[in-house]
C-alpha cells in the first residue's frame, strides 16, 4: 500500500500562484483590448492579427475563468486537509501514539 501525503506548504504556495495568475490574466485581457490590430496594410493581414486576437482573448477568457474556480475552491480543499492533519495529530495524541 503506497503512503498519501498532502504537502501543505506546496497547497498555500499554489493557491498564492494560482491568486496570482488569476490577477495577470486580468492584465493580459487588459492589454490586449488595449493595442489590437492597427491597420497593417493588407486586409488579409489585418483579418488574420483580427481572427488571432479573438481566438487568443477567448483563450485567455476561458482561463481566467478556470483560475477564478480553482481559486474558490482552493481555501476549502487548504482547510480540510489542515482539519484532517489536526484530528490525525490528535488521534495520535489521544492514543498515545506518536503522529509522523
């Protein structure tokens, strides 16, 4: 039987990434909607950098949003583990085992 363990140092330090991407995505959408294309010259160019910006703000729509689940679910999932390793610590204690 292989041994499961949650590093919860690791779990804070994703849920502080994930908080951070969530906020640059935000930015990247910012940005995006701020330059655009401008008229390169050729249509076909100009619809091509059009038709790019919109699959590329979809992209990063559709990110964002996924970051913005984890981001809601990440405290929940950070605090169980937390309780379970407290009650597991206690059992042992209550035992009078000794938790690793």
């Amino acid at each position: 039987m292989s041994d499961f363990s949650v590093d919860l140092a690791q779990l804070r330090k994703l849920k502080k990434k994930l908080e951070d991407s969530e906020s640059q995505m935000e930015e990247a959408l910012r940005r995006m909607k701020e330059t655009g294309p401008k008229n390169l010259g050729k249509r076909s160019l100009d619809k091509a950098c059009e038709d790019f910006e919109g699959d590329w703000e979809h992209g990063l729509k559709e990110t964002k949003k996924r970051l913005k689940t984890l981001n809601e679910a990440l405290p929940a999932i950070l605090k169980a583990y937390e309780k379970t390793e407290e009650e597991i610590k206690h059992g042992f204690a209550n035992s009078g085992g000794k938790a690793k």
